[in-house]
C-alpha cells in the first residue's frame, strides 16, 4: 500500500504559516483579515451548527459565537499534517488547537480542539474550501467571554 501523499516542505511551510496567521485573526477578532483565507462558498462543520453553507453564514453563526468568547487561539504546529494531491491542486490539513474558555462566573479552562481543513490552489494561491474544527471530548462547548470585534 502507498503511503500518505505528504506535501513536500514548501506547501508543509505555506500551511504551517497559514495556520499562524488564521490563529492570530482568531485571536484578534478580526472577521474581515480572515475572510480572504475561504472560498465564498465554503463548506464548514462547527460546534454550533452541523454543515455550514458559506462564509457568510459561517461567519454569523459560528466565528461570531465563539471568537469573541475564547482567547489565546493557536494551532499546535509540531503536530500538525499536511497533505497534498500529486499534482499540487488539493491539500488538507490536519491539527490539534488550543485556546482559552470561560465559564460564567469568568474562570478560565482549557478548550483543546482539532480541525481537518481542505485547501483548493486558486491560480498563485489556496483557499480554504471546507473546515472541520472540533473541542475534543469532554471540553465545554460554551465559553462566556466577550472580548469585541475587531473587524467585520
């Protein structure tokens, strides 16, 4: 059997760079810099809603309601997986995250997570054309926080 199509290191770095940047959005609150990183008519899975048609809607109904309420997003990049079609159009992207949760009376706890995202090439570029991003068993799904929005 063939083993995984893993990406070479320059698409492994692109997407481990990729990931720093969404993170640092995501902890900024910031809607409008992360929007770029998605095809319009992305299709997304969350914590709030099974599938999830578009950016848009993605943006309302999940980023809304957990971006503001959490903090210190990051990928676990040492963990993270990469890998790419032969002829370099699709990749996916496979990582543990980490961030901070609150609860209501404003203590803090651990909100470990993982996310499978598929990347299509867009001419010189790759947009994100589907996102899975999961809290890990266990993990409370509401956090309490309400930090502001940077940028819609």
């Amino acid at each position: 059997m063939a083993s995984l199509p893993t990406a070479n290191t320059e698409i492994t770095q692109f997407f481990r760079q990729w990931l720093e940047t969404f993170a640092g959005y995501v902890r900024e609150v910031d809607y409008a810099s992360a929007r770029p990183l998605f095809h319009p008519e992305v299709l997304a899975f969350g914590t709030h809603n099974d599938v999830i048609p578009g950016l848009d809607q993605w943006v309302k109904t999940q980023w809304d309601n957990v971006w503001p309420k959490t903090a210190d997003f990051r990928f676990v990049l040492d963990q993270a997986s990469v890998l790419a079609s032969p002829d370099g159009a699709m990749a996916t992207v496979i990582a543990p995250w980490t961030s901070t949760g609150y609860h209501p009376d404003g203590s803090a706890f651990p909100r470990p997570g993982r996310a499978t995202m598929v990347f299509s090439r867009d001419g010189d570029g790759w947009l994100c054309v589907h996102s899975h991003m999961s809290l890990n068993r266990g993990v409370p799904q509401a956090s309490h926080a309400n930090r502001p929005v940077k940028a819609w």
